[in-house]
C-alpha cells in the first residue's frame, strides 16, 4: 500500500539532540527487510543519521547512529523510460495522500515538479540535506515573517533555491543576499543600496521586502507556479508570454516555448522542495537535524560611528560584528543611526565600556569610497596610516582584496587635523611599454591602468566600458589570461574619467615606448647595462615604518613585505635588515 513512512526505530534522544547531524540514505537489504515488505509494496530505503563529533573520535566504530526507514518508490524513480517515470511518479505522490504547497491540490500540468522530487530523492539528496540543515539558521525567523505577512510557509524555499541560506551570497549578475536581489529591484522596493548601506544583505529587512514582492506577484498573476517564476525572470517576460502564447500551465508553456525554461525549473524545484519539506517522514528526510538559528542583541546607535570601535567596547572580533551586520558595507553605524546587532550576551559589555573606549581611540573617522585600481597600502599611504590599522578597523585580513566602490573607514584621532588628500597621480612619469601595432579612434582617448591582484581582464574591461577582445589585442593579451599585479594596460575608452573614480594615468603620465622602436632598443639596452645582482637595502632605525622607508625611496611598502618574507608592514624591528629590490 501506498502511504506513510515505516515508524522510525528507536531514536536515542543524545542522537536527536546532535547537531549538526549527516544523512546517508542507501537501499535496504531485501533479506533485511523481509517481513516488511510482504507488507508494503515498493522498496524501503534506510537513512543512516550520524553524529559527526562522534565520529571525529579514534573509535569511528562507536559513532552514534539511528536509522529511519523511509517507503520510497525506487523502482519508480529509477524507471529509464522519463515519460512513464514522470506519470508514474506523479500519480504516486497523488495516491500517497501527501501534504503538498502552496495550497496546490493536483500535480496535473507540472510534470517538471515530478521530475525534481525524483531529482532531490536520488542524486540530488546530499542538497536538499544541506537545504534543511542550513534552513535552520534564518527559518524562524523568515517562518514569523511570512506568517505575519499571511504568506505560504513554503517560500522559504526560495532562499534555499537563490542563495542556500548564505546572506553573503552575490552572483555574477551582480545580485546579492539571501533573497538575491538585484540593485534596481531592491531600490524600486525602497531598500537603500550604495557604498556605505546595502539592505539586500541584511536578512530582515530583505525577507520583508522580499516576502511583499512575491506577494505582489501572486496577485498579479493569479497563481503560485507564475508568481515564482516572475521573481525569477521579471514579471515583463512572464506577461508578456502569457499574452503571446495564452497559456498559463507550466506543462504548456515548456510545449509552447513560453517563458524561459530556467525560471519554469525555478517554480518547481520550489514546489518540489516544499512537497519534501511537508512529508519529511514519508521520504526518510525527519530525521536531519537543522543548523541552530542565528542569535544577536539588538542597541540602537543614533551616531555615526565605526564597526571597530563597537567591537572594542563589546570584546568581540569585528569578523563576527560585521557577520552580524552585513549590510554596514561602510563598515560604519550611518549617520541616521541604526540598529546594531551585537553576538549573544554582549550588550552589556558593549554599554559598559563604549564610552571608555569612545574617549581612548576617538570617534572620529572619514568613510573613503575604494576608487577602482586603489589597494587599502594606497589609501594608508594618503592619510598617513599604518594599513594594518585600516585593514584591522574594516575587518580584512593581512592580503585580503577590498572590493572596488565600497566605502571604509579611516579613523582619526580627535585633536587632529583634516588630511588635505588629492587624489591626482603623484611622482615622476613611469616607462610604459605598448605592442607595435597602434590604434586611431576620434571618439576614445587613451589611459594606462596598472594592474593589481584582485583585476581580471573582465573586471577592467567593464569598469572602463570596453570590450573584452579589444582591451586584449590593445595589449597582446589572451582573453582568457591570468593578470600579474604591476602590469600596465593601455586602454582607450570613452567614457568619462575623473581621479575621484579611478586610479589611473594618462599620456603626460607616462613615457610610452613602442615595442620595435629606436626609443624602445635604446632603452632595453640601457635596461640591460644597469641591471645588477646588488641588493639595495637599509637598516631599520627609530621611528621608522614600512610605509616612511617605501616613500623615502621611492618604492611600494607591500614590494617590501614581499622581498622581506615580512607577516605585514607593521612587523620591523629596530637594526633589521631591509632589502629594497628583489631578489635577482
């Protein structure tokens, strides 16, 4: 008979109580299981439920483990012919009396439904586990939301599908969050997205304006199926489709060709993951364990003050404050002020000693905008900062990239003066070497870029609007070519450049020489006289830093990490050592 799940076997409660727990499903031996399948008519598979920390332990014998068997249709599953599976499948899920989404009654005309339980049943089962275990962290509190919204239960399914519950999460397309939404639909729902606030990040605010969006979309196309995959495609397209083809089943439209086929996927592996979720018992999947929720305190700031200074005064890692708030892409409290999550049990530390730590270490600080081409040594370097005091403040580790067009901050101490920063290119013109073929254009003029670690061909290529292919045959480069840090790339773009949105130079920066010519051949020779096998260095005196001894001789600080095998610039000592060339 069709129907509910075998009953589980004794489940010990310290079993239940692990977490996180691992779920391995395998076929049950039929002599096992004999006298229980004289009873049932399909197969049964057994899931093996593991208590990792007990199995980190020498005796990897004595892990605890429980056993759930589950009735599961292996022989339908497994069927080679996918048209019969699919119908099979189908009046199997609708015979077995399950609970099904999105107040859905029938499975008729979403084959592609069938199609993904069969998927997340077989070779897709490790996903959905880590679905469910990962679902622990933001589901209570997106479940209160959507109840408090008079939303299904089942979207949460959605975060599960664009982002697997990971708030940090950004795709090539440039959406972000657990919702993933994009910067244009996120600020047309009145979430505040740039430099210093992106509120697609926070989990809150995202799921409410996420749960109303979906919402909106339910009223607007009548049903769950279209809903879904408007969020996923744009609600144009999927109108505009049913008002070319005049269909609205998800079966019709993959026959018609009417919306795109990943946003219909998209529907059903939602719908498909909310049948799963409602029958865990039935398909052997009760027994995973959720991750434990996401737990903070809440103080309201009313000030503008930095992440660091708040991590000080609540003795905790600024990593884990800025995990908590990471929609503070400023890594600073705004000046409207904000409400702060702090870790767990942390509050009252944090209003001991904010005021203390306020008067020892300042509130002030400037927000700095990374222009693009700029590294955290560049911005140091122009207000006079140690970089492992700015990468510390903004949370980034010793060779950490910083993302281009995000905003940091620069602390400073209360007595002192504004730095009067320019952001035009300092020092003598540098020797740029350009291929022998040159280009003309009326409508472009020409930058050279110097490349750093984070830059990909692609990267610049968007960022100065040009293409691909011509920013690699203006340099005799593969397309698909790793970039080394110091290289130098001419461009011609037209678009509009000032110093305050990249760090580049321009023709009178340079001394450009052309591969091939006499100025080139004088040069390279010249090159080849000069080079020796000396190593300039310098002994460490007092008062000295990285960063004083790379500008007093005219060389960058992280080359001198580098040639010195040194942890950061802020490791030196009086009397070291310091070579000031590489190696040769």
């Amino acid at each position: 008979m069709l129907g509910a799940v075998l009953a589980a076997f004794a489940i010990e409660a310290s079993a239940k109580e692990a977490s996180p727990q691992t779920t391995v499903c395998v076929p049950v031996d039929i002599d096992e299981t004999a006298a229980l399948q004289r009873d049932y008519a399909f197969p049964v598979v057994r899931c093996i439920v593991a208590n990792p920390k007990a199995n980190h332990n020498q005796n990897r014998e004595n892990a605890q483990k429980t056993m759930v068997l589950a009735q599961v249709q292996e022989d339908v599953l497994l069927l080679e012919d996918e048209n019969e599976r699919d119908q099979k499948i189908i009046a199997w899920l609708e015979s077995a009396d399950l609970d099904f989404p999105f107040d859905i009654e029938s499975l008729d005309g979403m084959t592609d439904v069938a199609r993904f339980v069969r998927f997340y049943l077989t070779e897709a089962r490790g996903r959905v586990g880590s679905y469910f275990t990962r679902a622990g962290r933001y589901q209570d509190m997106i479940r209160k939301e959507l109840e408090r919204l008079d939303a299904p239960e089942d979207l949460l399914w959605v975060v599960a599908i664009e982002s697997n519950f990971k708030f940090e999460a950004v795709s090539h397309a440039g959406a972000a969050g657990l919702w993933q939404f994009m910067p244009r639909t996120a600020r047309s729902r009145g979430m505040i997205v740039d430099g210093r606030i992106d509120e697609r990040l926070d989990p809150e605010i995202s799921t409410t304006k996420a749960i109303e969006y979906l919402l909106y979309q339910r009223e607007r196309f009548g049903a769950w199926p279209l809903a879904l995959a408007a969020y996923n495609a744009g609600s144009g397209h999927v109108r505009n489709e049913i008002q070319t083809w005049g269909v609205t089943e998800l079966d019709a439209m993959e026959r018609y060709g009417s919306v795109y086929q990943s946003a219909r996927s998209y529907a059903a592996k939602i719908i498909a993951l909310g049948i799963l979720d409602r029958n865990r018992a039935f398909f052997g999947l009760d027994a995973i364990v959720p991750d434990p929720p996401i737990a903070w305190e809440s103080v309201r700031l009313d000030e503008g003050v930095r992440l660091s200074l708040v991590a000080d005064a609540a003795g905790v890692n600024i990593a884990d404050l800025i995990e908590l708030n990471p929609a503070l892409v400023g890594k600073a409290v705004p000046d409207g002020g904000w409400d702060l999550r702090l870790p767990l049990g942390t509050y009252q530390t944090f209003v001991n000693n904010f005021d203390r730590v306020a008067r020892r270490y300042g509130k002030e600080h400037v927000s700095v905008t990374v222009r693009f081409g700029e590294t955290l040594e560049m911005i140091a370097a122009r207000y006079d900062i140690p970089e492992r005091v700015l990468r510390a403040v903004n949370g980034y580790g010793y060779r950490e990239a910083v993302p281009y067009g995000i905003q940091i901050v620069v602390p400073q101490a209360a007595d002192s003066k504004p730095v009067e920063t320019s952001f035009e290119v300092e020092g003598d013109p540098i020797t740029v070497v350009v291929p022998p073929k040159t280009y003309e254009y009326t409508d472009r003029h020409r930058v050279f870029y110097q490349v750093h670690t984070q830059d990909s061909l692609q990267d610049i290529a968007d960022f100065f609007e040009v293409s691909i292919y011509e920013l690699a045959a203006w340099n005799e480069l593969s397309p698909q070519s790793t970039l080394w840090q110091g290289m130098v790339l001419q461009i011609y773009t037209e678009k509009e450049l000032t110093p305050e949105l990249a760090v580049y130079r321009t023709e009178d920066q340079c001394n450009v020489l052309r591969v091939g010519s006499d100025e080139w051949q004088a040069w390279r020779d010249e090159k080849r006289k000069t080079v020796t096998r000396t190593r300039r260095s310098v002994t460490v005196q007092k008062g000295d830093t990285v960063l004083k001894i790379a500008k007093r001789y005219g060389v960058k600080a992280s080359d001198i990490v580098r040639w010195n095998g040194l942890r950061d610039s802020g490791h030196i000592v009086i009397g070291q050592k310091l070579y000031l060339s590489p190696n040769r």
